[in-house]
C-alpha cells in the first residue's frame, strides 16, 4: 500500500459508534467491522491480513503501544488514548481497549480491540499534551533506549496521578479528569 500523508483533518466518532478489529497473535487484522471501515476509510480487503500498525499516525508515540504490547504479552488487558490514520490521510481519536483472546485451554489465539469516541476537553488537556512530550523524548533519543525513556516519561505521569496506569485512563475516559 502507497505511503499516506497524514492532513489536519479530522473524522470525529459520534458517540455511539464503536470500532471493532481483531488480529492474529502478530498483530495482523484478521477482523475489522463496517464501522472500522466506514470511519478509516479503507475496505475490507485492503485491511484484512494486514499489520494492524498500517493505521499508525506518527503522532502516536511508541513508547504507548511498547506499553501496550508489554501488557498483552503478561496476559493483561490495556487502555489508551490512540490516534489513527484514515485511508485519505484524515485522522480520528479513540479511547481503545485491547485484550488477549484466550481459548478454551488457556492459550492466545490473538487480540482483539474495540474503541469509543474520546471526550475532545480530555484529549486537549491531558492526552495531546504528554503525547507530545513523549513524541519529544522519542525524537531526541536514538532506537530502543529512547523508546524506554519516554515509557519512563508516562510511567512518571502515571505515577503522579496516584492511580495505575490503566485506572488512571479509565478515570479520564469516564470522568474527564484526574
Ligand atoms: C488488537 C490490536 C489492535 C490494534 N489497534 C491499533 C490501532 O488502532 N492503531 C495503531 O496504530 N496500532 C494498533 N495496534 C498496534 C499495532 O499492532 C502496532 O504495534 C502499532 O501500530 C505500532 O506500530 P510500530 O510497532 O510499527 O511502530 C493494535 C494492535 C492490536 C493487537
């Protein structure tokens, strides 16, 4: 697939809408609803078989999905705010949650994520802005070390909320605040 140039325009969730997608245990989409498409803008075929990364805006830090991954990998279910790219270069904020599917004996058969529309006061106040920082850190650093200093980085803003990191994003989801 041709490299998207990301633009400044936004497609924003109604509030109902849920986005739904599932991939095999190495992140390729193995199931994505009409809503998905409808909202990216990319068909069925272009998404299907595909790393689920091909969403990816570069506005999204990395040391969230190395958070994200960590979890998945120890078995646990993971919150966050993430930012993806549509089709025509658009973008559009979710509040996502992403979970193992785990079969009968115990065993990942891969993961599955489903995503609702984000309060645009919570992403402004809070989200964008540590985004940024860590976005800062990344671009400063160099590979994998970087990647660790900025998951340190929101690892200190967690910290500093008192709550974990997973309670302090279900916090904001649902309330709005800290
Ligand atoms: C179930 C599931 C859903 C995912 N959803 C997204 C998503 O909506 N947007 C995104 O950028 N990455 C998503 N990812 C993470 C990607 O697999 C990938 O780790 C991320 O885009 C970072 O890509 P990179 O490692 O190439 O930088 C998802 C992963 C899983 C397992």
């Amino acid at each position: 697939m041709n490299k998207i140039t990301p633009q400044n325009r936004e497609v924003v969730l109604h509030k109902d809408d849920f986005i739904v997608s599932k991939t095999c245990t190495k992140g390729n989409i193995t199931y994505c609803n009409r809503k998905f498409m409808a909202i990216s803008g990319f068909s069925e075929q272009q998404l299907l078989g595909n790393p689920h990364n091909m969403i990816r805006h570069p506005d999204m830090p990395k040391g969230v999905f190395r958070l994200m991954w960590q979890a998945l990998q120890q078995g646990n279910e993971f919150f966050g705010y993430v930012k993806n790219l549509c089709a025509d270069g658009s973008y559009y904020w979710v509040f996502a949650n992403v979970t193992p599917d785990i079969d009968q004996n115990g065993q990942v058969q891969g993961y599955y994520s489903v995503r609702r529309k984000p309060e645009p006061e919570t992403l402004k106040k809070y989200i964008i802005p540590l985004y940024q920082e860590m976005l800062a850190i990344e671009a400063r650093g160099q590979g994998s070390s970087a990647i660790e200093q900025s998951v340190a980085a929101l690892k200190q803003w967690v910290d500093a909320t008192e709550m974990q990191y997973c309670q302090a994003m279900m916090r904001l989801y649902q309330q709005g605040s800290l």
